[in-house]
C-alpha cells in the first residue's frame, strides 16, 4: 500500500478501510468516540501515542510508514 504524499490522518483511514471497518468499528477498537476518530482521519486532532501504539500493535502496521508513508503499512 503505497501512501507517500497523503497526510496521518488519510493513512489512518487506508488502514482502517483495508481490514474492512467503518469508523464506529475502529472507534469501539482504540477505545474513544466514533466522532473522535473521525477527527483523527480527518486532521483536525490527534491521537495519543497511547492510541497510535495501539493501533499499530493491533493491525500489524509500521509506525515509520504511519508518521512518514515510506515503506510498507503492513510489518510481516
């Protein structure tokens, strides 16, 4: 999943839309409002490393390629 060039919040969403969840479902996930977690895909704030470490740990996803976009989302 190439994601260079496109902001946190849009690599949030990629992830999120990868693994076939709705917004409410990864809310309930990292544990804060649906519309919290709207803020975070959108920019307009952002998640506690607490929530990021979370996130990465449950999706096997690097935490590089989620601040940067380089390399590849996924650690396998």
């Amino acid at each position: 999943m190439e994601a260079f060039g496109i902001s946190f919040g849009e690599r949030l969403g990629l992830v999120r839309e990868d693994n076939n969840l709705t917004k409410s479902a990864m809310a309930r996930i990292a544990g804060v409002a649906p519309s919290t977690w709207g803020t975070y895909e959108k920019g307009t704030s952002f998640p506690s490393y607490k929530t990021i470490r979370l996130f990465c740990e449950y999706f096997n996803v690097d935490e590089e390629w989620l601040f940067t976009g380089v390399g590849r989302a996924y650690l396998r």
